[in-house]
C-alpha cells in the first residue's frame, strides 16, 4: 500500500488563513487612520446633493471664422475650464459639451464657488502690446478746450523691480489727459512713425520695420484714418463702448483699448502690433508683494517668450513716454500699462489695481492658457440641494429596505452562515465608505444620486458571492464529505464562478463610465469600485473566516442552526462506505 504524499494538504487548500485576515485588518485601519488624519472624513457631494450653481456656456465665432466652433476646440476649451476651476480647488464641478456649441459646467456650492463663476467663460486672450500714445478715456472735450502740450501730458513713471525674479516690468504710470486736437495729431504721428519692435526677421537691420505699422498706400492711410477717428470718439466710460474697443482685431494689427487706472478712473489707449502672448506665459500666480504692500501677478516665461519678452523690452527701455511702456491686454482691455527703464527677459509681473482674489484669479487664468473660442452666458442656474436631498432620502430608504431583506433571506435560508455574510457586508460597506472619502481630495469624486444608485446595486452583486461559495459548500456535504475538507474543495469551483460573475459587472461598468458623461459616470464609477471590493473581500475575509469558523464545534459538528447541518441537507452516507459496501455484492454471483 503505497504511503499518502507528504505536503499536500486538500484541494484549493488555504494553509494559513490568518495571514489574508491580519492583511486586510491592517489596509482597513491604515485606510481609515488615513481618512481622519487627512481631516476628509464625509465623501464630497455632487451639485445634485449639495446644491451649487449651473452654468450654460455657448461658443461664439468670429465673422468669417464659423469652422472654428468644432469637436477640437469645444474639448480643448472643456479641459481649460477643467483645469481652471481645479486651480481653485473646486475639482467636484462637472464640466462637459451638450450638442454641437454648449459648454455645461456645474459648480458645487463651496468657498470657491464664486471665483469659479467668475472664471469659467473668461476667455483670457493674454497679449503685450507697446503703447504708441494714451489719453483720457472721458469722452472728447469740445474744440475750446485748452489744449495740453503733448498728447501724453507729464508722465510720471515709476519702474519697478523685483529681487526675487531679477526681472519686473514696473507699476502702472498715472494716465494723462489730452484734448480731442491733440489726441488726433499724436495718433497720426505714432501711426506714421516707425514702431521700436523690431521684426523676427529683421531685428538688427539698419532700417527696422515694425510689425504692423502702416504703408505711405491710401489703403494704409484709410486704416490710419479710421483707427485715429476711433481713438478720438472713444469713451471708456460706456462700458458698451468699452466692450466693443479691441474686440476682433489681429494680434499683429495695432487697436485701441480701455483701462482702469483707479476705481472708476478709464484711459484710453492706442496700442501696437502684439509682441508676446499668452501662450508664451509659462506659469503665472497671484502673490502679495511685502515690500510695495500690494498684490501682483509673477509670470514666467517660456524660451520663446523669453527671447520675445527681451527682445521688446530692450527696444522699450530706449523710448521716451508714453512710447516706453508696455500694454497688458487681457481680452481687450489694458490690465496694466508699467513703464519699461531696462531690457528684461525670463520673468515679468503685471502690477495695478489688484487685491487678493483678483490677483489669484489672473494668476490662474494665465496659468491654464486662452480658450480657443469666445462664449457667451447663456444662462446661470441656482440649484437647491432640496430635491437632492429628498431623492438621497428615498434612495437610502430604499436601500436600507433592500439590505434589510437581503439580511432576513440569508438568516432564515442559511441560518448561522449569515452571520459571515453579515460581517463581509459590513467590511465592504467600511472599506467603500472610507475609500470614497479619500477619493474626494485625491481625485475630485464626488458622490451623486446615480453613485448612490451604484453602491446600493452593489449590495446585490456582494451578496451573491456568498451565495455562490455557501451553495457550493452545501453541495460538498450532501456528497457526503465533512465541513473541513468540503470548505476547501467548494472554494476552487465558486472562486472561478465568483471572477466571472464579477469580470462581467466591472466590464459593464468600464464600458458605461467611457461612453457616457456627467453623472452617469458616477454610476458606473461605484458600480467598478464596489465590484472590485468585492472580489477583495471574498477572498481575504470571506474564505479565511470560513476555513477558520469550520474548525469550530458549531460549525464542525453540523449544528442545526449552523446552517451546515448533514441531516438537513439530505447528505448521503460517507463514498468510501458506499463502495465497501457493493464490492462483495459484486463478488458472490462469480462463487457461485
């Protein structure tokens, strides 16, 4: 009689059950030690739960440029907005395309919920521009006016610089006042005379010709014409007029724009060709500057834009007023005008009329680039977390009602077992809560009625794993085995069921969070997470907690309210028993 192998214990075997416990006890403390130190103890709600604020975005073309509003530019102009209101910290708002040119964005109600307004739509086309003459943005004064001197009147520049980035370009100047003869004669003669901005192409030839700087032709004398009429009759304090100045013009074309030195104080300006843009801003934030009392805007450049940025600031330096100072022009008006008295390159900051929240907010708009498209408002919507809340109170009523009963079938059908499936329901249950908390700052998930939806699904999916792995045991004892080796024999054939059952629930939730958006994603994002964890808890709770309960006399010994007992389960007598038996049976008819 050959002798049993050594080493080889039953079938699909768990040597040490103790090991996948003492793992799962240790993510489940570090998991929850992590979510209180991180001070995010409550998931994050959704606009539909919290309430917030709803915001219809509808892209604008230029005339003659219509082709411009397509699927490229409407996803570029979502994930600017994307990255917008994550600079400020509100990563739960909801950002997506309805139709062909609408941009939804959904910002929930939280402390930044009004600069996220503020900044969703803003286009910010960044553009530095050399100032060739400045005025009073008041309407024009009537012919017997005085007249002042010079067009730029008696500047008083104050360049500033900053030590900490070697290079600044200085505080706005007081702006100037000049009447309508004057200010038409210095637009003449900035258009006429050549602009100090070299071109790319010929930066150091004896003769520089400025980008945009109009020919002695009569198309170039009409162009000439009409921007210095529009200058002229310019009036900064109608802020449709305001609007309306620098709106559709080239970036290599000269223009006029408005400005707000003070509160209330305007300024009109005429500007040349662009020199840098804002695409050539490498990283931009607001920060208070210790030293002036007041908040800036720092900007770092990229190479290109260095290069650029030295380029026209070396030109600049050499200038007299008003011609020495440098335009930033943000979607068409003039954020600040500083003097330039030395030529600098990799870091510039934009200082006027700033506080806090206005300098952050430039700073983050600077940061995550121009939208490639104009938009307009359509609407802003209120939301109220009411009905949320109502629909969040039915559904956890509904939920409550579901487990309920899923927890009276599996004491009344499988009696002792239920308690493991109690406690793995409960260990799935902390394990989601705890992650979807930490998932809110990691990554701005947000909890909605659809997730809701997902994780009260997911009760069902959790408690036909142990159905599965129950059933199959109860199998093994009908067959005649005891608790022990039935336990380990019924594991390999319910864990192969068990993974295909939830391969196809995380596939179905895969294929869902891809191909839909908004809110159902929230759906189908606990849908996966729920069934992962429950692959995660059947196999390091439910199958260790098993092996080791079957080592019990309850459980051992088939108590009847084990819900494991032989005689209930119509077990059959013991196989070996059975083939003793028929053997001699076989026997007798070849005695005789």
């Amino acid at each position: 009689m050959a002798a049993p192998k050594k080493g080889r214990g039953p079938a699909g075997g768990q040597s040490r059950p103790g090991r996948a416990l003492a793992f799962i006890l240790i993510a489940m403390v570090a998991l929850t030690g992590g979510m209180f130190w991180s001070g995010h103890t409550t998931p994050r709600l959704g606009i539909d739960l919290a309430g917030g604020t709803s915001i219809t975005l509808k892209a604008k073309a230029e005339p003659g440029q219509e082709s411009a509003v397509n699927e490229t530019n409407m996803n570029t102009a979502v994930g600017i907005i994307e990255r917008r209101v994550n600079g400020l910290g509100v990563s739960e708002a909801e950002v997506q395309t309805q139709g062909r040119e609408n941009i939804i964005v959904n910002i929930p109600r939280g402390t930044n919920e009004k600069q996220a307004r503020e900044q969703v739509g803003t286009t910010a086309q960044l553009y530095f521009r050399p100032v060739l003459t400045v005025a009073d943005g008041a309407p024009p004064a009537a012919p017997s006016a005085t007249p002042s001197g010079s067009a730029s009147g008696t500047p008083s520049a104050k360049p500033s610089s900053s030590s900490s980035s070697g290079a600044s370009v200085g505080e706005k100047s007081p702006t100037p006042t000049a009447t309508a003869t004057t200010q038409g004669r210095a637009v003449s003669e900035a258009l006429k005379a050549p602009s100090p901005t070299p071109t790319a192409s010929s930066s150091s030839s004896a003769k520089p010709k400025a980008t945009g700087t109009p020919q002695a032709t009569p198309t170039a004398d009409a162009a000439t014409a009409a921007l210095q009429q529009k200058f002229a009759t310019l009036n900064c304090l109608d802020p449709k007029q305001r609007a309306a100045a620098g709106q559709g013009v080239k970036p290599n074309e000269p223009t006029v724009a408005c400005g707000e030195d003070n509160p209330g104080v305007w300024a009109k300006y005429l500007l040349g060709p662009a020199e840098v843009e804002g695409k050539d801003v490498d990283d931009a934030k607001g920060q208070f500057d210790q030293q002036r009392g007041m908040w800036i805007v720092t900007m770092d450049f990229t190479d290109e834009g260095s290069k650029k940025f030295q380029s026209i600031t070396g030109k600049l330096s050499q200038q007299a007023d008003p011609q020495n100072r440098f335009a930033i022009v943000l979607d068409g008006q003039v954020v600040s005008a500083p003097s330039v008295r030395q030529t600098l390159s990799a870091s510039a900051e934009i200082s006027g009329n700033f506080n806090q929240e206005s300098a952050q907010d430039l700073g983050n708009i600077l940061s995550y680039g121009a939208l490639p498209l104009t938009f307009e408002t359509q609407s802003v919507d209120t939301v109220t977390a009411a009905l949320g809340g109502d629909q969040l109170e039915a559904g956890l009523i509904a939920g409550a009602i579901g487990l309920a009963l899923v927890i009276i079938y599996l004491v009344a059908y499988y009696r002792g077992l239920s308690l493991i499936a109690i406690l793995s329901l409960g260990v799935s249950a902390l394990l989601t809560y705890v992650i979807m908390a930490l998932l809110g700052p990691a990554i701005g998930f947000a909890l909605n009625l659809p997730a809701v939806c997902g994780a009260i699904v997911a009760i069902g999916i959790t408690a036909d794993s142990f159905i599965v792995y129950f059933e199959r045991i109860r199998d093994e004892l009908r067959e005649g085995r005891s608790l022990r080796p039935a336990v380990e024999r019924a594991w390999p054939r319910a864990r192969r069921t068990i993974l295909v059952s939830d391969f196809v629930s995380f596939l179905a939730a895969a294929v869902l969070f891809v191909v839909t958006v908004g809110k159902v994603q929230g759906f189908a994002f606990t849908l996966g997470l729920t069934t992962l964890l429950d692959v995660v808890v059947v196999f390091l709770f439910t199958k260790p907690i098993m092996t080791m309960l079957a080592k019990t006399k309850f459980f051992g010994n088939g108590h009847p309210w084990s819900g494991l007992d032989p005689k209930r389960l119509g077990a059959k007598p013991p196989l070996r028993r059975a083939r003793r038996a028929t053997a001699p049976a076989a026997a007798d008819p070849k005695e005789a």
